[in-house]
C-alpha cells in the first residue's frame, strides 16, 4: 500500500507532459480561469444563473483566445453559497473549496480517459448545484489502485456505461452536459483523482469545508500532477 506522502509523486510519475481529457484539444488552447472568491468580476456576474455564468465563460475564452477555461484546485469560492446541497446551518461546515480541476468547454465535447482503467461506478447526482450524471473510473498501476471521477456529463454518457467495462487511454468515456441535467452550471468537466473512495459508488465529495480541507487535499492530490496543463 503506497503511503498517502508518495501517492502525488507517483500520480505525477504516470504522465510525461500534457495529457488530453477534453477532445483532443491542445493544451495552447487552454487558459488558466480564477473563480475564487478575491476574482471581483464574478461579483458582477449572477452566478444562481447558470445562463449568465456561461456568457462570463464564453467572453473569458474570447478575450483568451481559448477553448477551454481551466482551474480551481484548492480554489475557494463564492459559486456554492447559491445551493443548499453545500452549505449547512452552520457556516463552519459551509463547503466553498474546490477539490477537482473544472474544465470549462462547450456542451457536447467528448471527454477522453487519459489513463487506462475500468468502470467503477456511476449516479446521476441530480441535486440543484450537484454534478449531474457522473462516471467513476478505477485504475491500477503495479500495487497501487486509485480512482479519477468525472462530473457534469449528459445523461446519455450514462445510458452506455457499463460497470467493469475496460477503458483505454483516450477512449471517450462521455460527453459534457448543458445546465438542465449538469446541476445547473455553464457546461464543464469536474476532473478529481482520488486515492482512497472511502465506499462511495457514483459520488464523491468535489468541495470541502476547512475543517476537513487537509485530509481531503491529501487523499486528492492536484490533478494537473497528472494532466500537466501547466
Ligand atoms: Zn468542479
């Protein structure tokens, strides 16, 4: 069993520069998007509106010259105090800190694996501000096994999906949804690896608060370790 210390650098250790997970889009056309709480143009944006947040993502990718707007590991964030799905009666356990990548892109874009593994697991977590239709993938490199997810797809990626079904690098395991079935957000992937599922099948926490920050940013290292974005 690999200690949780090593697990970053042997995620990182699977991947020699960029790895492709949206289209097969090159990493020239990706830029780098703060939706922190300390960005201050989202306080002009309303952000409950899943239609007005796609236009500040839309004009983001123009001024950008860009086709996806990626970010927000270990981002805290404004986005969720919109849902009751993260925030709790007491603000302590409010969740507003991002523990995936979000790869912001057009609706309908294939989403490819960039590593081999199998079905996990896979729920359509149709709260309001949820992920919407979500695969789980399960990989095993020599002893260690570890888990990537992918959240906001359309339902459809999900009426393919079988459990156990092997995946290679590249293959198209979905397509990104739109609002009406992502949990009402601009189209995006929410990209997580995960070391240990803690029993969860479908679902994994994707935002934590700050009491629970430093396991949950243990146990889910960045993934750009893996993607090399940047
Ligand atoms: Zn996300």
């Amino acid at each position: 069993m690999i200690k949780i210390e090593a697990f970053s650098e042997f995620i990182s250790g699977l991947s020699n520069g960029f790895m492709p997970i949206i289209s097969s889009l090159p990493k020239e056309q990706y830029a780098l998007i703060d939706l922190s709480i300390t960005n201050k143009e989202l306080n002009t944006v309303d952000i409950s509106c899943a239609r007005s947040f796609e236009q500040y993502i839309r004009k983001f990718l123009e001024v950008n010259d860009a086709q996806v707007a990626y970010g927000g590991y270990n981002e805290k964030r404004g986005i969720y105090k919109r849902s009751t799905h993260f925030n709790q009666q007491d603000v302590n356990k409010e969740r507003n800190i991002h523990l995936g990548i979000d790869l912001w892109c057009n609706a309908n874009t294939a989403v490819l694996s960039p590593l081999c593994g199998k079905i996990h697991s896979f729920n359509n977590n149709d709260n309001y501000g949820d992920y919407g239709p979500t695969i789980i993938l399960e990989h095993q490199y020599d002893d260690v096994v570890f888990y990537t997810l992918y959240g906001h797809l359309t339902i459809d990626s999900l009426s393919k999906t079988m459990i156990g079904e092997e995946i290679s690098v590249g293959d198209t395991i979905g397509y990104l949804g739109d609002a009406d079935v992502n949990g009402e957000y601009a189209p995006h992937l929410h990209f997580q690896i995960i070391k240990d599922i803690q029993g969860n099948i479908g679902d994994y926490p994707g935002v934590s608060n700050k009491s629970d920050i430093a396991f949950y940013l243990q146990n889910c290292p960045d993934p750009n370790l893996l993607l090399k974005i940047y």
